[in-house]
C-alpha cells in the first residue's frame, strides 16, 4: 500500500504547475550563477598562479635580511614594497557551489618577522568587465537551496494532508485497508524523490559547467565532496518538507497551511540567519576593539624602546642602531647613506619597525663587531617584544571576534537554513574555520624563517643591512611556504554538528508529524 500512496503522490507532485514553475526558475539560476561563478574562479585562480609566480621568483630578489623584519620602510621605498614575502591561500573550486566566508577574505598574508599575521590581504582584487557579476558576487548555489528549492519543498508539502481533506480522498483513503503510517510513510518517500529530480539535474548542470571549463580540475577529494553536498542538499530540502507537511498535519484548510508554509518558510530561511547574523555583528563592535588594540600594542613597543636604548646606553651609545660608534668611509658612488632615518619620528621603533641601513662605507673594525653585537641582542629582542605584542592584541583583534563567529555557528545550527550554509562551506573548503587554519599555517611558515635566520645568524651579520658584493644575503635555501588544505574527512568532522542538527530537525519533524497524523481529523 506505501506503493500505491508513492506512486499516487508522485504523480500529483510533477504535474503541479508549481513543481513545473520552481524547477524551470532552478534550472535558469543555477546555469546563470554556474556560468558567472564560474568565471569568477578562472580569473581568480589566474590570478594566484601570477602571485605565486612571483612569490617563487621574490626570495631571489631580496639581497639584505632586514627586508624581512617588517613593513614599515616599504612606505618609504616603494621599490621594495613587492620583496615582502606573502603566504598564498588557494581559491577552492567548489566556491563555485559554496563560496562561505571565501567572498569576505583576502588570498594572501604578509610574512614579517616583528609581526604575528592574523589576517589576509587581496593582493590582486578580482575585476571584471561582466557587470552582472556584482549583482551574483553574494548567489551561489547554497543561496539557490536555501530560497528557491526549500520553497519548492515546502509548497509541495503544505497541501499534502489539508488539501486532500478538502477533496474528501484522504478520508477515502483511510477507508481501506491502508493505515495512517503507510500513508504518511508514501508521502514522506515520494517528497524526497521527486525533490531529488530537480536536485540530480542542477549537480548534474553544474558538473557538466565545471568540467567544461578550461581551468577547473577536479580532483578525487573534490568528487567526494561534491556527493557529501548532494546528500547534505536533499537532507536540507527533506527537512523544509517535513516542516511543511507538519503544517499540513496541524492545519485543516489548504489556504491556512499554504500561509503557514509561507510564512515559516521566509521566517526560518531568511528572516531567522540574517537577523541572528546582523545582531552579533553589531555586538562586536570591532572599530573600538582594533583601536584598544593598537594602544595595548603601542605600550609595548614603548617598552621595547626604553629596554633598547638602556642595552645601548650600557655602550655608552645614545641611539639604537647605535651607528655613532662605527667608523665610516669614504661613501661608494652610487650607495646609500648609513642611516637614510637616523633623527627622524619613525626612528623610534615602535610597532616592530626596522629603518634600512647600509654598511657600504663602514670600516671592519673592533667597533664593528661590537656594534653587530649589540644589535644581535637588540633584535632578538624585537622578536620577543613583537610576540609580546601580539598577545597584548590577540584577545581584542583574533579571540574575540573568533568567539562571535562560534557564537554565530552555534546560532545558526538551531535554523535548518544556517546549519545546511554551514556544513555546505566546510564541505567545499570556504568555510572561515579553514581560513583560521591557513593563517596557523602561516605563523608556523614565519617561526621556520626565525629559525632559518637564527641559524645563519643573521641578526648581528653585515647581511642584516649591507647588500654590497661580498655582503648579500642568500635566500635561496630559505624555507617556502606551502599550504596544507583540509582532507575530505576533516572537512567532513568539523560538518558534523552542522549535519547532525539538520539529521535531528529531519527526525524530530517525523516524530512530531506522526502524532499530529495520527490524530488528525480526516472527516
């Protein structure tokens, strides 16, 4: 009898017109956001191979260790802003289905040794001529699940009791020898598999867009996740109609639970994850956070500045880099001054900043040695202070707002719309938590190169400064970075409170629906 009911139900779902309707509006999104997501990853991805490119070709360039220490001159000489080494994180091909946090974060992340990175940067900003891509830069194909297929799922849901009631064939049903768990056990099958045709065809169409286009490769890993994403999709949409059917089994008027459906579907869809959103965001309140941050880390530098002019007064010095102390030649044609800065306001130090000296035109001399020596200890002790400044601004600029967005996550795993978001963008890697990982990786990428140049003893060097002939750094054996994305089955376990709270809604909605059926009025 769950057969008869299946096939019964079935045929009422595809030959309604709204079933016809949605699924024409589906295709037509999903091939216009596919062909424009799509572009938008081509573009993008050509523009990390360039970065990349010359990240790889950057090392070779830089002659004197200092250009590593921070930003602060490259202000100064804009010539040698491009030698400040970036960590590069690589655009996810099924941002094409999910793009997550991956719309809101930049691709790449200064590595500097007096400062900690915790955040990216666009370095090559996507542009294009298509004037339709600023209008579908927030759609994607989890936006498309999200409003237009748990519509559909929960239309076809809202009338599937009510609506048979008022046509008298649901009391006619339970007049043979069908019972009320055979019927609501065919109209739950038969919602699922026809919500599973217009799901099968739009992965099928945005399969086809990415193998047809030039520069997508799908990996193994990429295949696994796109099936984790068609199964995680028909759970979401099963569980809108669920909820409709519910409404269906608490109301006795096909009009009534259409309103109902409608409503909850725009309360739990749209209303519900964008206010939760909205009101954390204004609770964060990250301008004055950034701003007691950057005071907390100017007292640090402040405190550097005193503990490094007192190691170079105990010289006898006045002034860190105490250049005084050293004897100088004639200038070579063509070199730079010893202190371009010396006497200047950004001379202080503050904020891990390092001025560009040349030793050009010093003289090797006992001074020398000693004036390497101190300098040796004054910047190992710019790195203990720029750690030091960063866990002054850590609570403020990473913990913090790292505590919203859980608060954020948990929130939105209470809405089947915020759960199905989540666990679709930590499927397909654009999920914010991996970015959180990337950046790790980044930090530990910058404690190798400290260790690179302990090693070397590069601090106290001529190398440190000078990049005459004789006196360059080599880089070349420098360590490079690589980034470590998550596996499929990371992806998969940090998805898994996300997909247990859309499993438990699914199942929590059967439960519920067979009570309200089982005493349902069917007179």
């Amino acid at each position: 009898m769950v057969r008869i009911v299946f096939q019964k139900e079935m045929l009422s779902h595809l030959l309604s017109q709204r079933f016809a309707a949605c699924t024409i509006v589906v295709v037509v999104l999903i091939i216009a956001n596919g062909l424009l997501t799509t572009q938008t990853y081509v573009q993008k991805k050509a523009n990390y191979l360039t970065q990349r490119a010359i990240e790889n070709s950057k090392l070779h360039e830089i002659t004197y260790y200092s250009v590593l220490g921070s930003d602060w001159f490259h202000m100064i000489f804009q010539s040698k802003s491009k030698a400040t080494p970036r960590a590069l994180h690589t655009p996810r091909p099924l941002a094409v289905f999910s793009q997550g946090d991956e719309r809101q974060l930049g691709h790449a992340v200064k590595v500097l040794l007096f400062e900690v990175p915790y955040q990216a940067e666009e370095v090559s900003p996507f542009q294009s001529s298509n004037p339709y891509l600023a209008i579908f830069d927030f759609f994607d194909m989890v936006y498309i699940f999200q409003l237009v297929f748990s519509l559909l799922a929960i239309l076809l849901a809202s009338e599937a009791i009510s609506g048979e009631k008022e046509d008298g064939t649901l009391r006619l049903m339970l007049t043979t020898n069908v019972s009320r768990a055979q019927v609501l056990a065919g109209k739950v099958l038969a919602g699922l598999t026809t919500l599973a045709i217009p799901t099968t065809l739009g992965f099928i169409l945005l399969t086809i867009l990415l193998l047809g286009t030039e520069h997508i490769r799908l990996g193994l890993g990429e295949w696994a996740r796109l099936g984790l994403l068609f199964v995680l999709s028909l759970l979401y949409l099963q569980v809108f109609y669920l909820i409709g059917l519910a409404i269906s089994c608490a109301t006795h008027r096909s009009e009534t639970s259409l309103i109902g459906a409608l409503f909850a579907w725009a309360l739990l869809a749209i209303v519900l994850p964008n206010s939760i959103a909205s009101w954390l965001n204004e609770q964060a309140n990250m301008g004055e956070k950034y701003a007691e941050a950057h005071h907390k880390a100017v007292q640090v530098w402040e405190e550097f500045d005193r503990e490094v002019l007192a190691l170079t007064r105990t010289h006898g010095q006045t002034d860190y880099y105490p250049i005084d102390m050293l004897e100088r030649l004639e200038p070579r044609p063509g070199r730079g001054t010893l202190s371009a800065f010396k006497g200047t306001k950004a001379y202080s130090m503050r904020d891990g900043q390092t001025p560009q000296l040349y030793l050009s035109n010093v003289a090797a001399s006992p001074a020398l040695a000693q004036f390497q020596d101190i300098v040796r200890v004054g910047e190992h002790l710019r790195l203990q202070y720029a750690q030091q400044a960063w866990h002054a601004k850590a609570p403020l600029v990473e913990d913090f707002p790292r505590r919203i967005r859980r608060l954020n996550d948990q929130f939105q795993r209470l809405l089947p719309a915020g759960a199905y978001a989540q666990a679709a963008s930590l499927l397909a890697g654009t999920h914010r938590r991996e970015y959180d990982d990337f950046i790790a990786q980044v930090r530990t990428y910058r404690e190798q190169i400290i260790t690179f140049l302990k090693d070397h003893d590069a601090f106290g060097s001529r190398e440190w400064f000078n990049d005459d002939d004789g006196f360059r750094a080599d880089l070349r054996d420098l360590p490079r970075f690589h980034e470590r994305g998550w596996t499929v089955a990371d992806s998969l376990r940090h998805a898994l409170p996300a997909l247990t709270a859309l499993s438990l809604y699914a199942a929590g909605l059967f439960v519920l629906i067979n009570r309200l059926f089982a005493h349902y009025d069917a007179i």
